[in-house]
C-alpha cells in the first residue's frame, strides 16, 4: 500500500473506529495508545491483497485483542497492587456523559463489538464474522443476543416502550 492510498484508508478509517475504541475502554489516552498500535501492526502485518472492508476488519480484530490485553495487563497490576497496599482504593471508573454510553459499556466486549460493526460500520454478517473472528452462521444469534441484551440494559435504566 502506497503512502496515498494508506492516506486514504487511514482519514476515511479512523474516526468511527477511534469513537469504538474510545467508548470500549474509555479513556481518549488508552483508545489513541491501542490505534497508534494497531495501525502500526497493520502497516507491518497485513497482507498487501486485502480488499478495504477486510483491512477495516482487521483492524477492528487488532484493536478489540488490544483492547483485551490491556484489560488483562490492567487487572494484574491492580491484583499486585492490592497485594502490596490492600487499603488503596482502586481508580474510579471513567465517567459516561450520555446514557446509550453507559448501556454499551454495560456490554461484554464481543456484543459491544457485533453491536458496533452491525448498526455503525454497516457490516454485513460475512465481515462481522471476519472482523470478530466468528463463525459467519453465529453472527445472526449473536446479534440477536447481543440486541436482547442492550435492550434489557436500556429497560433497566429506564428506556423502554412503555416510558416513551
């Protein structure tokens, strides 16, 4: 890929996938961190034949291991942490300004991320699959999950049918 076409990809790209990334894991720092890296895993790895729907999956696959990972690192830093100084309180979670974000970070990784590709990015259920790494045949239940799920989270807040 040329420095041109990168351009291209990269503007057109970045912003529905850093508005992703920023409300899984919350934090403009952590979200601009893990696309500087997944970017640059994609400049180094991806292969040259991809077409542009199977780049952006592979991005959205980069980012949600990434993602993953730093949750992980995270969690055994503060179980060293607490190890070593049991009465420091842990951080407070990141404050959610608007409601719909608070339902989506109530979400499991992998709904947020079926959610995402379905209803923003437009994906249909052969490039969900790809960038999930699911089975195409499950991305359907597992839509149908994942929207079952966040329907239940946004009753729970008081967004429903009957509240409208």
């Amino acid at each position: 890929m040329d420095q041109d076409s990168f351009r291209s990809f990269y503007d057109k790209t970045m912003p529905v996938l850093r508005a992703y990334t920023l409300r899984s894991c919350g934090s403009i720092e952590m979200a601009d961190d893990i696309l500087q890296e997944a970017f640059l895993r994609f400049l180094r790895s991806a292969p040259a034949t991809l077409t542009d729907s199977q780049m952006r999956s592979y991005l959205y696959r980069t980012v949600e291991t990434l993602i993953v990972d730093r949750w992980h690192r995270t969690r055994r830093e503060q179980t060293a942490v607490d190890e070593i100084a049991p009465e420091h309180p842990a951080a407070p979670a990141p404050d959610m300004n608007t409601d719909m974000e608070r339902a989506f970070s109530r979400l499991n990784a992998k709904q947020r991320l079926l959610l995402w590709l379905a209803y923003v990015e437009g994906f249909d259920h052969k490039e969900i699959a790809a960038a999930a790494n699911i089975a195409e045949k499950s991305v359907r239940v597992l839509l149908f999950r994942a929207r079952k799920k966040l329907q239940a989270i946004l009753k729970d807040i008081g967004f429903s049918p009957e509240n409208q």
